[in-house]
C-alpha cells in the first residue's frame, strides 16, 4: 500500500466528523514543526530555531558523540516537543504560549482611544441579553418536580427518602385538615447523620401554607367535602442548620393511596425564564413588590389568584369550609362570568356564597348561592350561560383530563358592591371539580372552554439601565487617602470642603482622610508605633487593624524628600527610598487585590526643582519595583504656584492648597479614581 502523506489526506475526503477532526489537529501540529529547526549553538547546546531566527528555550545538552542532527526528528504533543533520534526520544522543550496581561491589554486599548483608533463605543439598544449580564439568572424549570421516594412516616403521614438540601422546595400533599401540623423536616450533614429536626409552629403554617381544594382520587362524600390539595413553601435556605446537605419530610394527615410531591417551584410554565441573581437580592430589593416596580408585571387571564385561599372567615357564616383571599375588582364590572369543570353529570346553577364590600374593602354582607328556607339570607344572582353535561367523560381539557360536565355561570353583582371575594363553594363542585387548573373568572364572556388558567402575560420594561440604578444598592467604594498637610488641610473629607470631597462627589466612594501635616515617608524621630505620623506608621495602623479599602493613595513627598534613589530596602524605614518600599509590600501582603495610587506632590513657589527630582525617584521606584501606577500632580493637575500666575489661588501661601488648587486636585485624582476602580 502506497504511503499517505498529511498533504494527500487533506485532499481527500472524510465522512466521520471525529476522524476530520484528528486529522486537522495532526496537520496543524506538523505544520508548527515544519516551521521549527535545529541549530548548534556557540554553547555547545543545541536549540530549536524558528523562522525568524529566535531560539527557544534554554538549550538543549545531547550527551553523546553519536547523535546526529541530521537524524533528529520533532514530535509535537501538546505545547511540548519531543526530539527523537532514530526513534529514540533523547530530550523534551516546553513551546511557550503567548500570554497577554490585563494590564498589557489594558494599556492596547487605552493607547487605540487616546489615538481615536477607537471611537463612539456605545452599546446599542436591545443589544445586551441575560446571558451578558451578572444580575440575571436564567432558571430552567422544564422540569420542577423533585424526585423522591415516599415511604412511611407514622400514623397517616408519609416520608420522604433522602433530598438535597436546596434554597426552596414545595410540598404538595392532599391532607384532611389543611389547618396545620402538616409537615416536619429533618436535617441530615453529608454523611447522611441526623443534625436536628424542626417542628414549624403556627406562624410557619400562617406565613407558609398556601390550601387549594380539589377532588382527590377515591374515598366517601364526606372525604370529598373535607380533604384538600394543600401546599407549603419551605423557606430550606432560611432555616436549616449548619452544615446542612440533605433533608427528609414528613407529611402528616395523610389518608392512605393520598400522593404527595415535592417542586422546585409552582410555576407551571416549561422552559425557561429570569430571575434575579441572590448577590443583589437585597433588602432593597425585598422590600420592592411586583405591584410598585415599573419594569415587570404578571398577569393571570383569571381574576382569581385560585392558588392562594385559606380556613376560616367571619364574612362567611355557618359551615364555611374555606374562602379566596383575593379580592376582585368590581367597581366598573357588574357581571363576572365563572368556568368550572366537574367529572359528574349534574347542573349546577348556583356557584357559591359572595361576601360583597366596599370602595376601601370593608365588609358589606354576604349573599348566598342557598339560602333556603331562611328570608333573612340574600339569594346571590347566578345564571348559567354554557352547560355541556354527558354521562360520560368525554370532555377533554388542556391537561388531558376528561369531565362529564363543563359549565360556566355569570353572577349580577348588586351595585353597592365595589369589591367581592367567593366563599363556601358548592358542596357538588368541591367533590367533582378539577379547580386546580380550571376554575377560570373572567369580565368578558368565555369563549374557550377547555382552557387552562395559568396562562401569564409578562411585560419587561428594556430600559434596565434605569431599573438597575434606582433599584439595586450597589456596594460602596473605598479609598484612604495617606499624606502630609497638602491631604491634612487641603483633602477635607466627604462632607466637608477640599479635594476628597470632589471626589466623592464625582464618583460615590467613601473616602477617608488620612493626612498629617509635616509629614514625610520616613519614620520620624525613631517612632515606630502604629499612632506615628509617617507613611510608614499609617500604613502599620492599617494593618494592625485589618483595615481594608478599594484604593489606597499616597501624595507623599513635600517634606523630607531624597533627590537621589539611596538605594535602601524595606528593612530600611528611616530613609525615603527605603520607607517607600516597606509602604508597596506591606500593602501588597496584606491586601493584594486592592488597587495603590501614588500621587507625586504638586508645584509650589519655591523649590520646585528640588521637587521635581524628588518625583522622579517616588515614581521610578514605585512604577519599575511594584507596577505601581503614579499620578503626576505635578505635570498633569494644572495647580501652578502664584508666581507663575499671579492671584489665581491654586496656592495658598505658596505651598498648601487653595480653594482653586483643591478644585483642580480634586477633579483630576477623581479621573484617576474612576479608572481604577472602573466606576
């Protein structure tokens, strides 16, 4: 067989996607030691050459006086490259990768702006998605229900096998009483050994329990009348313990062949929708309701909220087994149309009791769907419009259920009444209906019979720019602000007039004057204690006390400065050179992600060349040791001393600043301030 050269393969083609793929990745390694040669260097030691004549690596020693580079053969695997000599592998070189830094990278496209490369960089609108965003979850709910086995659990209840111990679960469980003591959680650590068990008490079932009556799956009339679908959130996050990894549930009054089930969530829509991320979940954000935000806003097609429903009200006398919460609006509509769905073969023309209120919801009177023989009971204005009713189940709806008989009522509302709430359901309509998805109210007329409720309308307001800065705290910035008097008398602070306070203007961090006069960056009359005044003692306070900022900034240098680098290091603290080295690495060491600014000190009207060497030796040292960024306020704030131009007050008194000296200090440092913290 004729030999098949990478070239030759190439042209050929191949069907299997995962051979295209090997073979691609082969030809690309060749084709990097194509361009890769071998070269004996002045050394002695052989390095590999590329195109352009760079050597790389530190050279390669080939023990042996049989080796012959011309039999040498390179195999790439990875980003190393082996060399083999007839066969034989006699050295390995690691190819470096190119790696760009955030700072290198960062200057590129500094420099592509300041030059007008890069211009009119804005963000079109529509443009920015959940996923190019950090204040947006998307949550995949196509599948909520949590899967567990339900074993027993005691006398009528049910337990869960072992669950993990997420934020938030809701149990659903069909229970005889839905007036509380229906659940239990154990907490297990992640050997699956019992930490603790809790036992809500009657706030927990009040704050909690969210009761939904439905049908059940078999039993008397009598179980009809008083079992209930009832539903718990369970706030798992907010209450378990430490160390908490799995939980078990215990449901209790449960009748036997009853299902119980847990949810990740009672949304019932497939697929997926936003959220917002837990770090912004502040109390801010708690305390914003959906009804008093203008950037989203639910909307059910019924006017009944069916899920959230509770035992016992007095503006329901007698035998009141449970009423909506909800009330609905009907200051405007006097006619409100209800569908309900039974799997029974039966007429029903009276839906249920009405409490009926007024304009501030103040209870009316209830009128009743039977009042009987007793004149003193209102009779409710109920009237059927649609009834479908065979004695079969033949009727389909949207969940794949199938009723016998589908029926929709419209009730008069008597004029005093601005608001009504329904109570005491049909006793018929409680045993045979699928109120869970298909008790539907409307203003208008229902059309579709077999529609489901939970149908929502969600409108987002896209300006969330807006929405993001009036509702989300965003955590403050820090800065300290190290100096002599220039900071002492000139900085002020963020309340109080001087060029700290422009700062905290133009940019909202909290900042914090740490300036004392006569200063110098040295320690001063051998004071090494943290409540010294040098550069050197403030810095030690800070650490002493683990205090941390966003940005520290030194304006150092006015007082005492050296004109030459006297070469110290950070063991030396009594030199300028020296305390200014101990300065850089203590900060690193102790907080490493924080950002440090040097300011090197402004003109002034004597002494100015002196200052300017003084700078000098600050900036080389704090740039080319510890890539420390400087800040010329000497060059670049525009303060000039009164001798240059006179009565322009940038200068007090020929060195400290005045009231134009702080504006212009002020304004440049909170330029610089911006950009490092990226504001």
């Amino acid at each position: 067989m004729a030999e098949t050269d990478i070239k030759s393969i190439n042209k050929r083609p191949v069907h299997d996607t995962k051979a295209r793929e090997d073979i691609e990745k082969l030809s690309s390694q060749y084709k990097d030691i194509a361009n890769l040669s071998l070269t004996k260097h002045t050394d002695g030691k052989v390095y590999i050459k590329k195109q352009d004549g760079t050597l790389l690596g530190a050279g390669i020693e080939i023990s042996g006086s049989d080796v012959d580079l011309s039999k040498i053969t390179m195999s790439m695997s990875g980003q190393t490259l082996k060399l083999l000599n007839n066969g034989a592998q006699i050295a390995t070189v690691e190819i470096p990768t190119a790696v760009v830094t955030d700072e290198q990278l960062t200057s590129i496209i500094q420099s592509k702006i300041d030059d007008g490369t890069l211009t009119n960089m804005t963000i079109t609108d529509n443009s920015i998605t959940p996923q190019k965003t950090d204040f947006f979850n998307v949550i995949d709910i196509t599948n909520s229900v949590i899967e567990t086995t339900w074993g027993d659990g005691g006398y009528n209840a049910v337990k869960t096998d072992y669950v993990d111990a997420i934020d938030e679960i809701y149990v659903i469980i069909n229970s005889v009483s839905g007036a509380g003591n229906e659940i239990k959680i154990d907490y297990y650590n992640s050997s699956k050994t019992l930490i603790s068990t809790y036992t809500p008490d009657n706030d927990f079932y009040t704050k909690y329990r969210e009761t939904i009556f439905t049908s059940p799956t078999g039993g008397s009339s009598v179980d009809y009348a008083f079992a209930r679908i009832v539903t718990f959130k369970l706030p798992i996050k907010e209450l378990k313990p430490e160390g908490t990894v799995y939980i078990k549930i215990t449901a209790s009054y449960i009748k036997t062949g009853d299902s119980c089930e847990l949810r990740k969530t009672l949304d019932t829509r497939n697929g997926k929708y936003i959220s917002l991320d837990d770090k912004y979940n502040n109390d801010l954000i708690k305390n914003i309701d959906i009804s008093n935000t203008n950037f989203k806003t639910i909307s059910n097609n019924s006017l009944l909220n069916y899920k959230k429903v509770a035992v016992g009200s007095t503006d329901f006398p007698g035998n009141n087994i449970l009423y909506f919460t909800d009330y609905i609006d009907t200051s405007a509509n006097k006619e409100i149309y209800i569908r309900f769905a039974i799997n029974s073969s039966m007429q029903i023309t009276n839906f249920s009791d009405v409490a009926l209120y007024d304009e501030n919801k103040q209870y009316i009177k209830t009128v009743y769907a039977n009042p009987g023989s007793d004149t003193s009971k209102e009779q409710a204005n109920f009237a059927v419009i649609y009834n479908d009713m065979t004695f079969e189940a033949n009727k389909e709806l949207e969940n794949g259920e199938k009723v016998k008989t589908i029926t929709i009522v419209k009730l008069t509302v008597p004029d005093e009444a601005k608001y009504i709430r329904f109570g005491n359901i049909d006793l018929y309509i409680k045993q045979f209906a699928k109120l869970w998805n298909f008790l539907y109210v409307s203003y208008e007329p229902i059309t579709n019979t077999y529609r489901m409720t939970d149908t929502y309308n969600v409108e987002i307001n896209t300006d969330f720019k807006e929405l993001v800065n009036e509702c989300i705290e965003k955590p403050k910035k820090t800065m300290c602000c190290i100096g002599d008097s220039l900071t002492n008398w000139g900085g002020g602070t963020d309340s109080t007039d001087g060029f700290l306070k422009i700062v905290h203007d133009k940019t909202g961090v909290m900042t914090n004057n740490r300036g004392h006069a006569g200063a110098w960056w040295q320690i001063q009359n051998n004071d090494e204690s943290i409540n010294g005044t040098s550069a050197v003692n403030r810095v030690d306070y800070i650490v002493a006390n683990n205090e941390k900022f966003n940005l520290y900034c030194f304006i150092m240098g006015s007082n005492a400065g050296s004109s030459t680098d006297t070469g110290e290091t950070s063991s030396n603290k009594t030199t300028m050179c020296g305390a200014i080295r101990y300065c850089m690495e203590t900060l690193k060491a102790h907080d490493p992600t924080a950002q440090i600014l040097v300011c090197l000190p402004p003109q002034r009207a004597e002494g100015n060349d002196g200052q300017l060497l003084v700078n000098g030796v600050i900036k080389k040292i704090v740039e080319d040791e510890y890539s420390v960024r400087t800040l010329d306020l000497y060059r670049h704030s525009g303060v000039v001393p009164n001798t240059t131009i006179a009565n322009a007050n940038y200068l007090s008194d020929g060195l400290h600043l005045g009231d134009n000296g702080k504006t212009a200090i002020g304004n440049t440092l909170a330029s610089e301030v911006k950009y490092m913290l990226c504001l």
